[in-house]
C-alpha cells in the first residue's frame, strides 16, 4: 500500500473515531439533563404521608 494510501485510510478512522466521541459526548449531555430534570420531579413528588422525597439524593453524572 501506498503511503498516500496509507495516510488517507489512518485519517479516515481517525475522523470517524472523532465522530464517534462528539456523538457519544452529545448523548451522555442529552441524558444528563433528561437525569437532571427527573431527578428535579422526583424531588417535587410528594408520598401518601405528605412527605416531600427531598430526603432522598440522587448522584448525577457528570
């Protein structure tokens, strides 16, 4: 194989590598406010007693 060959296959993976994280990097941002806004109606939800769940902590990704 040609290195110009060579070159344009690495470059290639490297692009979809690099596609592959922003994507990935946009659905874990994506999922992490859906978590957030979950968490915060949740924190919201009262029980039967009258009790407010607030006690209760939920850990967050970052």
């Amino acid at each position: 194989m040609p290195v110009d060959e060579f070159v344009e296959t690495i470059s290639g993976k490297r692009d979809d590598r690099v596609q592959l994280v922003e994507e990935t990097t946009a659905a874990a941002q994506s999922l992490t406010q859906e978590t957030e806004s979950l968490a915060e109606l949740l924190r919201r939800f009262r029980t039967g007693s009258g009790r407010a769940s607030e006690h209760r902590h939920y850990a967050m990704a970052s």
